[in-house]
C-alpha cells in the first residue's frame, strides 16, 4: 500500500516538475522573442530550473526503499 501511495506522489510531483519546465520554456521563447530584458529571462531559466529540481527530487523520493516496513 504505501509502495503505491509513494508511486503516486511521485508520479504527481514529477508531473508537476514537468509543467514548470515547459512553462519556463514558453517563457523563455517570449521574453527571447519579445527582447523584454535581462529579468525576464533569468525568470524563466528559474522556472526551468526550479522545474528540474522538483523532477530530481520526485525521483529520488520514488526510489526511496520502504522494504524495512512491516508488511
């Protein structure tokens, strides 16, 4: 049970990790097409980078050994 309630999480926090790196994405492209200045684009590689993060650390917590629980 908790092995699928971890995979869940997971699952959701690394969905959530993925539409910040694509919103950062877009962004980027609009603030590069836009030429709106140094801040916007340094926002939106934070974005992306936050999103990356949040994708490592889903990651990590899915891979998380549980075995040591009692069944």
């Amino acid at each position: 049970m908790l092995a699928n309630i971890i995979s869940l999480v997971s699952g959701c926090v690394t969905f959530l990790g993925g539409f910040l790196v694509v919103w950062g994405a877009v962004s980027l492209g609009l603030a590069i097409r836009e030429q709106q200045g140094g801040s916007q684009i340094a926002s939106a590689i934070s974005t992306i980078a936050g999103g990356a993060i949040i994708i490592a650390a889903a990651v990590y917590f899915g891979m998380l050994d549980t075995s040591w629980l009692p069944s």
